[in-house]
C-alpha cells in the first residue's frame, strides 16, 4: 500500500473512533466508569498526528508504533490489550503480506490479548468480536470484507445479554448483563472502519 493511501487508512480508522467517543463512554458509564470513549478517543487522535510518519514506515514497523502509541496513550485495561494487539500484528507480519499471513498474525495477536487480559471469549470483553473474526477470517476468502464488518458488528451485539467475568464490569455481576461491552463496540468500530476503507 502507498504511504498515502496507508495514511488515509489511519485517519479514516482513527477519525470513527473519534466519532463515537460519547456513544463508548455512554456504553462504559452503564457497566463501567465511563473512561473508554475519552481513552480510546485520545489513543485514536495520537495516532490521527503521528500518521504521516507512521504510513512511511514498512508495515511491520507501523503497526508496531501504533501498538506503542496505543498502550502510552489509551490507558485504562483496553490501553495494553489494544497496544498488545498492535504490535503483535507488526511482530509477526511480513512487509507485504499475503492472506494467510494476515490470518496467522491475526491468530497470534489474538493469543497475545488472550494472555495479556488472562481472558477469553465468552467473557464480555473485546475478545467477543476479535475471536469471531479470526473465525470469519479462517472461512475462505469470498466477500470477506463484508463478513468480516457485519460478523464484527453481530459480535459486539451478543455480548448485550453476556454476563461480565473479566475487567471492571465483572464488579457489577448479574448487572452487567443486557448492556453492550464497551471494548466489543470500540473493537467493531475499529475493524468496520478498516473494511468499509479497504472495500472502497
Ligand atoms: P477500564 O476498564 O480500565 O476503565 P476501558 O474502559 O478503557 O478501561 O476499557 C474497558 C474495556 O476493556 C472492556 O469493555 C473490555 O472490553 C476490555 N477489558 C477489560 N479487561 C479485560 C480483560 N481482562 N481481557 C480482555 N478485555 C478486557
Ligand atoms: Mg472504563
């Protein structure tokens, strides 16, 4: 990808989250403490100014640098699992990679969030659309894009009726169940951004 186009990217992935910073901390005021939307608002503009020097850099190396912005600047428990993830992705992805590839970083990254938050799917956290996704990216490469968006957005959806075990929405129990988690959300947000982008 063209360092401009790569930018371009950036900024339209970095410009959603933005975009619905009140609607991730109305969902982190309801079974957390309302934190997630100014943390990952915040994560998101650092990255939106580092983005030209980002985009000139080999794909591993960027996606690196955005992981370390991330974990600096995000804070809160979804700073290090985001930052985790990012640069995960930089560690394992060659400079230009192929769809298997992809997958098998995907993969990795997912391992590493999974160990990092000593958490897994099931638990109303981010993992609930990044596992779904991983799956939808292992089932073949047919309107993958469009898949991998509404499998992410049906994903966010199901943690509503899920019971929090992980993070500080578990401290609510049972009262956790029927909200979205905020993790989940600003995770659909990220990955719908990057698809609608990489579809047009
Ligand atoms: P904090 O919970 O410290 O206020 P944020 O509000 O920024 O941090 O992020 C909350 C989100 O982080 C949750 O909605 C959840 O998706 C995710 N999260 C929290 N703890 C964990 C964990 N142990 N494993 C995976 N995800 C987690
Ligand atoms: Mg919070």
């Amino acid at each position: 990808m063209e360092p401009q186009t790569f930018k371009a990217l950036l900024l339209a992935v970095a410009q959603t989250v933005i975009a619905h910073a009140d609607e991730l901390t109305a969902l982190d005021q309801a079974i957390g403490d309302g934190d997630h939307g100014l943390n990952m608002k915040r994560g998101f503009e650092h990255v939106a100014e580092l983005a030209d020097g980002i985009s000139q850099q080999p794909l591993p190396q960027a996606l690196t640098e955005i992981g370390k912005t991330l974990v600096m600047t995000v804070g809160g428990a979804s700073g290090p699992l985001y930052g985790t993830f990012f640069m995960t992705l930089g560690k394992e992805l060659p400079v230009a990679p192929t769809l298997i590839d992809i997958r098998n970083a995907f993969n990795a990254a997912v391992s590493a969030v999974e160990r990092r938050g000593k958490s897994s799917a099931g638990q109303k956290t981010l993992l609930d659309v990044l596992v779904p996704v991983q799956k939808e990216l292992a089932a073949g490469t047919g309107g993958l894009l469009d898949r991998v968006k509404s499998r992410a957005a049906s994903a966010a959806d199901a943690t509503i009726p899920m019971l929090a075990v992980r993070g500080r929405a578990s401290f609510l129990g049972e009262r956790s169940i029927g909200h979205m988690d905020p993790g989940a959300r600003s995770s659909a947000l990220v990955i719908s951004a990057l698809c609608d982008f990489l579809g047009d």
